[in-house]
C-alpha cells in the first residue's frame, strides 16, 4: 500500500493512503520520494496500532516526512526493525528514516550477508563490480552452521510461517468468491468450483520436518554436474517450473517431492496446450509427479488464470496423483519483506528464492543446486539460462521483475557462513 506524506506535518491522519506496492498509486498527490514499511495501516492510528497487529501490507512512506514522525517511528524502533523492513537511526537527536527499498532499482549487483550482534543477517551493497568472476566452488570443507539456520528460521517467521502461507486452504475459500491479483490489483478472479475441489484442507506441510532438503534451480551449471544422484540422496526435493528430469538424471536427478508452476510454463513449454498433443505431454509429466506437492501460484496475474483452470481441469479429469497448494496472498510481499529487512534490495523474488525461504521452515540443512544467474562458468565457458532448452535471458536487464545476481551474492554469502550450501560445479565422486 502505497503512504504520501504530501503535507504530512506532524499528523498521521493526513497519511494519503494509495494502493498496493510496486503500482503507481495515481491520485491529485503524486509522490516523490519513497521509502518502505512492512507494517499495517498505521493512517489513523499510528504507533499503537503498529505494535497491536501482524505485519500484512507493505507502505510505501515518504522520505520528505516531518523530524516528528520520526522520533515517533524511533521510539518503537525496536519493535520495527524486528519485524519491518525499516531502519531507523538517531542522528542528532532528531534522526533519519533509512529507505529499505532505495536501491531497489539500483544497478549495483553486489550485496554480503553479515551476520550482526541482532536477530538476523544483514546485507551491505559493496560496489557495482560484477561478482561473477568472484564465485568459488562449493568448498568440500563446507560445514553447517546450526546456530544460525535457526537464526534465519526464527526471523523468517516473523514474517510468514510456510507451514500456513504455502497454500490457501479449503476453509478459507468457497466457489465464487472474488480475490484480487497480486500484481494486478485491479483485475479479480471468482474462485472455480475446479479450484475450490483442489484446495487442501490442510497444510500440506503441517508437522514436517526433514533432515536435508535440496532445492534444484533450472541454471545450465547444472549440465555435466553429475549431481542427479547426491540430490536424488536428499529427504525432500523441491524443483521449480515443472523442469524436466528423465533426460537430465545424471546431472539434476528424478526425485520430486515439491514442485513449482508458474501459469506462464503452459505457455512457454506446453504452447498452450493447442492440440491433444501438448495436452498429453502435459499429462505425462503431472503424472510422473506421483504424489508430489503441485505448488502453483494461481493468484499472482490475471494473464494466468486461464492457464492455472486447464491443469486444473486436467488434473480432476484425469484423476492425477498429485498434491495441489496454491500460494497464500501474502506469501510474496511477506518473502520480499524478510529479504529488504536484511538488505537485499531485491524487486520480486524468483521462485528459487521463494522456496529457499519457505524451506527454512521445515529443512535442518538445504542445499541449492542450479542457481548460477550468469553467461558464463567459473571457467568462462557458456552457461544456458535453463538446462532444459534454448530460451535467453538478460540477468541485469533494468526490466526484469528479479534481480537474480542480488540475490546469488547473498546466498553466497549465507554458504560461505553455513546456512546453506550452494553448489554450482561438479558434485562430490561425479565421474
């Protein structure tokens, strides 16, 4: 939700309030300068309501704001920087309001995550110099780093739980009721009756907890990896964007338990499903699932609801085994939340992302395969955006909806601590 503080003062009911973050609120008060809160709607209320509500919208304040919002801001400091991504600074007495989002836009593609005195990691930008020539392998020697996986588990949940948000369930939704579009507030969708059959009625993930937990991107790093058979070893395999894996084996594995698809996948690798051809090729890859967890984020566009009600469709018709979650309609701005918190200044998390920081909620140790956000090796040899097929992709285009090296640096950085462990050569005994 977007806050002007045109003609702020020192009241917060003069707060113009606009719509949700990342659109152009439009309006008589256009707004210059930005800042974000992730908070509630604190325009009548102010600090007590802040500290009465969970966090569920994200502002947007001003950094024009009066010296004495401010110091009300600062004197629950505290409570904001535990569960908002906002800084807050005495500087003078009268002190600063440091913008989490001011280098969203940034071309800098550096960021390290140190570990603080606090609850958390945090991020510093360093430089614009591209990281990719400053990659290593994943060390041997690489050892986890109990204390702070539980850190970073504890303070993700002060911002969503995976348990909850990883799918809507059926006691929340009936046929017919309208929701709005995450990224289209304007735009709604009516519950099917499709949908509403596919619902879970409860968490998927309700009371699971696994040992070790691999998370496999679609990076072309992983071509002569021969990494199927390590990653195949893990309890539990999260794969993104129905990637395939029978001709891959050797170097991605088979293994699935969780599985992404985004609406947009039917189209780029199903053409929309034309003819019963494409509608078979689709079949058979749901069906290999096998009982695995569907994970599709059916209300992020309306260009997806079409799409989401064929594998809908496809998947009652035919009788499919598989779990279906649909992603809750804070899930994306609570991630994006966590990770500006910390300085990450990312715009809108990739799934890898996504399920990296759903997994810390039931993973003791994760492992990320197939995130490389570059061109090129280690060694300069050409990586294929997708190990899968030929698609291009411009990994710091400004119109891009990710920041994907942003968000490969602080993975990095968060291995080379022992929160996780990123691998992005060959594995370990791969022939």
């Amino acid at each position: 939700m977007w806050v002007s503080n045109e003609n702020l003062g020192t009241n917060w009911k003069n707060i113009q309030v606009g719509r949700e973050a990342g659109e152009d609120p439009g309006g008589p008060h256009p707004i210059k300068c930005l800042g974000c809160v992730w908070g509630q709607d604190f325009a009548h209320s102010g600090e007590s309501r802040m500290r009465s509500l969970p966090p569920s919208v994200v502002f947007l304040v001003g950094c024009g704001i009066s010296w004495q919002l401010k110091r009300a801001l600062q004197r629950c400091a505290g409570f904001i920087n535990n569960a908002f991504p906002l800084s807050c600074r005495n500087s003078g007495g009268r002190g600063t309001i440091r913008s989490a989002v001011n280098s969203l836009h940034s071309k800098s593609n550096r960021a390290e995550v140190v570990i603080n005195g606090s609850s958390s990691p945090a991020v510093v930008d360093r430089s614009n110099e591209s990281i990719k020539h400053n990659i290593q392998p994943a060390s041997s020697k690489w050892r986890h780093n109990q204390t702070l996986s539980l850190r970073i588990r504890k303070q993700i949940l002060k911002f969503l739980d995976a348990e909850k948000d990883i799918s809507v369930l059926k006691g929340t939704l009936k046929p017919g009721d309208i929701i709005h579009y995450i990224f289209d507030r304007d735009s709604t969708m009516n519950v099917s009756q499709n949908l509403y059959e596919l619902l879970p009625r409860t968490s998927p993930l309700k009371n699971k907890h696994f040992g070790t937990c691999a998370i496999v991107g679609n990076s072309g790093v992983l071509l002569n990896s021969g990494c199927g058979q390590e990653i195949d070893a893990h309890s539990f395999v999260i794969r993104c964007n129905l990637a395939p894996v029978q001709e891959y084996a050797r170097d991605v594995g088979l293994k699935t338990d969780l599985v992404t698809m985004n609406p947009s996948v039917i189209q780029r690798a199903f053409e929309d499903l034309v003819n019963a051809t494409w509608r078979e090729k689709l079949l058979q890859r749901l069906h290999s699932l096998n009982g695995s967890i569907l994970w599709i984020p059916a209300f992020m566009a309306r260009g997806g609801k079409e799409r989401v009600e064929w594998v809908n469709e496809l998947i009652l018709k035919h009788h499919v085994n598989v779990r279906t979650a649909y992603p809750s309609l804070r899930l994306l701005h609570a991630v994006r939340g966590y990770w500006l918190t910390n300085k990450v200044h990312i715009k809108r998390p990739t799934t890898g992302l996504l399920m990296y920081t759903l997994a810390t909620r039931f993973c003791n140790q994760i492992y990320l395969y197939g995130f490389w956000p570059f061109p090129l090796d280690q060694n300069q040899n050409p990586v294929k955006y997708h190990y899968y097929d030929s698609l291009k992709y411009g990994y710091t285009s400004q119109a891009s909806p990710h920041t994907m090296p942003l968000e490969f640096k602080a993975l990095k950085s968060l291995h080379e601590q022992g929160a996780l462990k990123l691998t992005v050569g060959q594995c370990d005994g791969a022939t």
